[in-house]
C-alpha cells in the first residue's frame, strides 16, 4: 500500500472537520485535532473508516447509545467513545 501519510492527515483533518452537522463538526474536529499526531498509520487508517460512517451513528456511539452500525474493536472507537469533548 502506497500512500502520503501528511494527505491522509489532511485528509482526515478536513473530513472531520466539514461532516454536515454542526455537532459531529465541533466534536470529530476536536478528537481529530487533539490526537492526530499520536497516531500510528494503523490508526490513521481506522479513523478514516470511522469518518466514512455516518452522523446518526457516530453520535449514538459517542453517547453509548444504540447503533445501526456494528464498531469495530481498535483503538481509535474506544478513544473516540471515552473523548471528553469541552467546547470552549
């Protein structure tokens, strides 16, 4: 597999940023901006696929609440799901 690591950062910087909903904006814009330079390429990769799901599903799994999706067990749902979001 070929790829940029810095373009899948921006990438990924970008999609959590402008998702459709002004919630999951401010809170996967923070999560994102908060970890992306911790993270390993395998982790770089699961949260692009956690970007590509849905709003409704992201916010019912951030809040513990049911899901029509089935989450992976990776590293990056379980930091996504235990982030403490502070809007300031």
């Amino acid at each position: 597999m070929d790829f940029n690591i810095d373009q899948l950062k921006k990438k990924i910087i970008y999609r959590s940023n402008y998702r459709g909903t002004k919630e999951m904006d401010k809170l996967l814009g923070a999560f994102t901006k908060k970890y992306i330079d911790e993270l390993s390429t395998k982790d770089l990769l699961d949260l692009e696929k956690l970007l590509n799901i849905d709003d409704d599903n992201l916010y019912s799994f951030y809040n513990k609440l049911k899901t029509d999706f089935e989450f992976e067990s990776n590293n990056i749902n379980s930091l996504f799901r235990n982030f403490k979001y502070n809007e300031k």
